[in-house]
C-alpha cells in the first residue's frame, strides 16, 4: 500500500517577517503510524526539496514520542530533503493522499492548482483524503463531480477560531479554517482546543489540530487496510 504526503512549500508568516511551513508533529507521528504498518510514504511538496518547517513546532513544549523520534531518523531526514514535486506525482500511483498542517498550507496549497486536481483525482477514484489542523485549508478550491464545493455537505473539523486567537495569529492568517469550512458549506465540529478530535465522513478525515494528527493517520490506517 502506498500513501502520499503533500508537504507546504510556503515559508513566511504573512507580513510578520516570521517563519512558518510544515508542522514536525502533524507529518512525524502520521508518518509512522503508516510506515510502521508496512505502508509506503512518498513525500511531496510545491517546489519540491526540502519543505520549511514552522520553527515553533521545533520548540521545546511541542515535542513528542514521535518528533523526537523524526529527528534520530537519519533516513526520513534525508527523504525530507528531496520531497518530489506535486506537479510529478499522480493520484493512479497511490492509495490515498495525507496533508499534514502548520500555517504553510492556508498560503500555498489552498491555491495550488496541481493540489487542487490531485484532491480531486484522489476523490473521483474512491480513494481516502486525509487532512489535519491547518491543512483541511487545502479543500478551499476543490470540487466534488457536480461542481460543488468538495466538503459541502460533509463532516468535517479543523484548527478553530479560537485555537487561532490562542496563538495570536487571527489577524496574520489569509483566512479562518474553521470559517472557510463552514463557508464551503461542511458540516464542522469542534471540541475543546487542543484536544483530539478526528472525524471520520466516507473516505474524508480531519483532525482539529496536532494532537489529533495520529489519530487521523490510524483512521487512514483503518481504511486502507480495508
């Protein structure tokens, strides 16, 4: 079984003059909840190569089992550094698709094109999409085969408004996910910031935020092995 990663090329924190990219545990702990499993990762990004990372994610208050972990992992390190463009990879090549979250993905992969068909790609052949805290961002242009928004009608969770208050970034971000969401039409949940919450509709997964990150790659888990 083969599952790919979609990576954010998108490095700066709006105006800010801050760093922002990927999130370590929202792509370290999915990662080896798949690859421990036997599963087959291929990572890819925007630009391709070395994706950024969001410096906060390396801070001292959000490493876990699984980060700490990520940086031992001389070989996963050095698949980071050479991630495959998106414009290269096919939906016929996998069995489902995982969007790890950070701030990145509201900038780059919420626009991008080759994204954008990908998701759809992965829709129309019935295989899993799963994405976690800021990257359900990624659904923003996606439609489903009538031409509606791809999540109208779903249900569906990501970082909520008030996790972004949390983090003072509200005013910094180009949009809310939990408004985009519910602008696109889901059917969004919530619980309380910063607990797990994964939800699980068809062949679509969400996960609230990095805690949630694991439990959404076991969901993943769950239906590929199907």
């Amino acid at each position: 079984m083969k599952v790919l990663f979609v990576l954010t090329s998108h490095a700066e924190l709006g105006t800010t003059g801050k760093k922002t990219g990927f999130w370590v545990e929202e792509f370290a702990a999915p990662y080896y909840v798949l690859a421990d499993a036997g599963i087959e990762v291929t990572l890819a990004s925007p630009e391709g190569g070395q994706p950024p990372i969001d410096p906060s994610s390396e801070a001292p208050g959000a490493q876990t089992d699984a980060t700490k972990r990520y940086y031992q992992d001389t070989e996963l390190l050095q698949k980071l550094q050479n991630t495959r463009k998106l414009s290269s990879v096919s939906a016929d090549d996998f069995d489902a698709v995982f969007y790890p979250g950070g701030h990145g993905p509201l900038w780059d992969l919420s626009e991008n094109e080759d994204s954008v068909k990908l998701i759809e790609a992965f829709a129309k052949q019935k295989k899993p999409v799963a994405a976690v805290c800021h990257a359900p961002a990624v659904f923003a242009r996606v439609k489903n085969e009538q031409g509606e928004p791809f999540v109208k009608g779903k249900q569906v969770t990501g970082f909520t408004n008030s996790e972004e208050e949390a983090v003072k970034l509200t005013e910094v971000v180009p949009f809310l996910v939990e408004d985009k969401l519910k602008e696109l039409g889901a059917d969004y949940s919530k619980v309380a910031d910063w607990q797990p919450h994964v939800v699980r509709d068809g062949l679509l997964i969400t996960g609230q935020n990095p805690a949630s990150s694991e439990g959404a790659a076991q969901e993943l888990l769950e239906l590929i092995q199907k």
